[in-house]
C-alpha cells in the first residue's frame, strides 16, 4: 500500500542514478539492501549518506514499503557504515529529512551519518 500524500519514485533522482552507476561515488559500503557513500558537500569531517537500493521517497515511504529484510538490512548497514569509520568511540549524529519542511532534497529515502568532531545542537532554537 502506497503512502497517501507523497510523490511518486522519480528513477531520475540523483541517487536512482549513483545506484545504477551513472554517477560515480566515493562508496563505503555496498550490500544486497544498502549503499554508503561519502557526501559530495560535507557538512562534518565525516559526512556520509545510506540509501537502500530501492525506490523509496522517504521514511515513511521506506517503513510502509519495505520488507522484513529490506528494513533490517538497511538499518544494519547504518551501523556497519558507523563502525567501519572508527564514529563509536566519540559518538556520532544520524539524521533523515522527510518532505519539504524538513529539508529533503532527494526524493529518495537516506540517512546521513555526521561524525568527527563535536556536532553541537540537532535544531538552532527559535
């Protein structure tokens, strides 16, 4: 059942795209449910983005959507993602933009993994 509300997939969003390997990516991770990549505009010394690999719009796309497998592998990925870049000792931050209010701009389903340094507040007050 599709999530009312949401836009459609777009397969020309750019991570539909770095999925099929058109656009080319600096990739820490790759598995049957996920793929990790470092972002192209790091907002931390360690900014990287999971995906899984299907077409899912958002969180709650991902959540309705998804199988069994799909929901758990993808979220393990996160955490293989957070280990193999040493982020456990120190912490690090993960965060998922979900629609227009939040600051989505790809209309396709990730988490970005921040780490690195002291992160500061989640949200400025106000």
């Amino acid at each position: 059942m599709r999530v009312t509300g949401l836009p459609p997939y777009d397969p020309q969003n750019i991570f539909a795209r770095i999925l099929r390997g058109e656009i080319p990516a600096k990739v820490v991770h790759d598995d049957a449910h996920a793929l990790a990549f470092h972002d192209i505009n790091p907002l931390a010394p360690l900014h990287v983005l999971v995906i899984p690999k299907g077409a899912y719009v958002s969180q709650a796309d991902f959540s309705a959507q998804a199988s069994d497998a799909e929901i758990a592998g993808f979220w393990r990925a996160v955490g293989q993602v957070a280990r193999a870049l040493g982020l456990e000792a120190n912490g690090y931050r993960i965060l998922a933009n979900m629609g227009e209010d939040a600051g989505q701009e790809v209309p396709h389903f990730h988490v970005h993994i921040f780490g690195g340094r002291r992160l500061g507040r989640m949200v400025a007050a106000g």
